[in-house]
C-alpha cells in the first residue's frame, strides 16, 4: 500500500493565490480556452475562499 505524506503546509494565501496565476498565464499563453480555464479555476477560487 502506498503511503502519500505531504511535504509542507500549504498556506491559505498559496491556496488562493494559484487559481488566479494560472488564470492569469493560461490567458496570455492560449487565450482561446481561457474562458473554460477562468471558469475551472473560479470554482477552484471559491471552495477555497468560502
């Protein structure tokens, strides 16, 4: 059985923080599928704020 431990703690603002530069670069870099992306990413953004 394979046992996964975390590295470190992931603090509240690196959690945040993630959805909105990947947002942010998937925009620049591809912007055809940023709104899918946006969209992904947003409801990553709100389980973590609320």
């Amino acid at each position: 059985m394979i046992k996964m431990d975390q590295l470190r703690k992931v603090s509240k603002f690196e959690k945040i923080i993630f959805p909105i530069v990947v947002t942010i670069l998937v925009s620049l870099l591809l912007p055809s599928v940023a709104p899918l992306i946006g969209m992904l990413m947003l409801g990553n953004l709100f389980r973590k704020v609320v």
